[in-house]
C-alpha cells in the first residue's frame, strides 16, 4: 500500500471518530441514583469522589445478589464457567452463560441502569 493510500485510510479513521466524538451528547446526572444507591446512602457527590471503587463495590454487589437470585430460582443453575484463569461469565442458567452488569456513568446517556446480558450480547434484562 502506497504512502498515500495509507495516510487516506488514517484520516478515514480520524474523521469517523471526530465525527462521532462532535457529536456525543453530555447529560448532567449529578442528582441521579439508582436503587444500590440509594440502598446504601450512596449519593451522587459521594460517588463521584472515586467513580472506579464505587464502580467495583456496586458491581460486585449487584454480581452476588444476580447469583443468589439465581442460585435459589433456577433449577438448571451453574456457578462461573472458568477457562483456566479466564471466567467469561458469573453464572449459568440452562444454555445461557450470563455475565453481570452494573453501570453507572458510562458517558451515555440513558445507561445508569442495572443490565444482565448473555455473553453473545442478547439482553436479558434491563
């Protein structure tokens, strides 16, 4: 591939991105919480002084309480499928391998919400 025809390609790229980037659409959640939140007294100014612990603890949270749920509910219930140091899901339920998900601030709008997804990316619930 020519110099040229590489440079166009590069700048493909960057232009897609730019125009992606210009048009992302910031919303302010300052005051919104969600029902671990508010479980806990967590507020929005608490949670954004260190977003990541936060993050890790609800996310571990709301991880045990899907496997307890599902544990006690579901008769073709399994624990994490492992590939030698790799566990690409948290339970199994039946065919389904199901991986946890609790999101807060992602950066779109809409997504501070609990969400459980297959791993081939079908909802589940949301």
């Amino acid at each position: 591939m020519t110099k040229q025809k590489i440079e166009s390609k590069l700048s493909e790229i960057l232009k897609k991105y730019q125009s992606h980037f210009s048009e992302k659409v910031y919303v302010d959640n300052y005051d919104s919480t969600d029902v671990l939140m508010d479980a806990f007294g967590i507020t929005q100014k608490l949670k954004s002084e260190n977003k990541q612990f936060w993050g890790r603890q609800l996310g571990m949270c709301w991880q045990l309480l899907v496997d307890e749920l599902f544990k006690n509910t579901c008769q073709d219930y399994g624990t994490a499928l492992k590939f030698e140091r790799d566990e690409p899901c948290d339970l199994v339920a039946g065919t389904d391998a199901i991986d946890t998900k609790y999101r807060f601030g992602s950066g779109d709008s809409g997504t501070d919400s609990f969400m459980l997804t297959k791993i081939n990316n079908s909802t589940l619930f949301n």
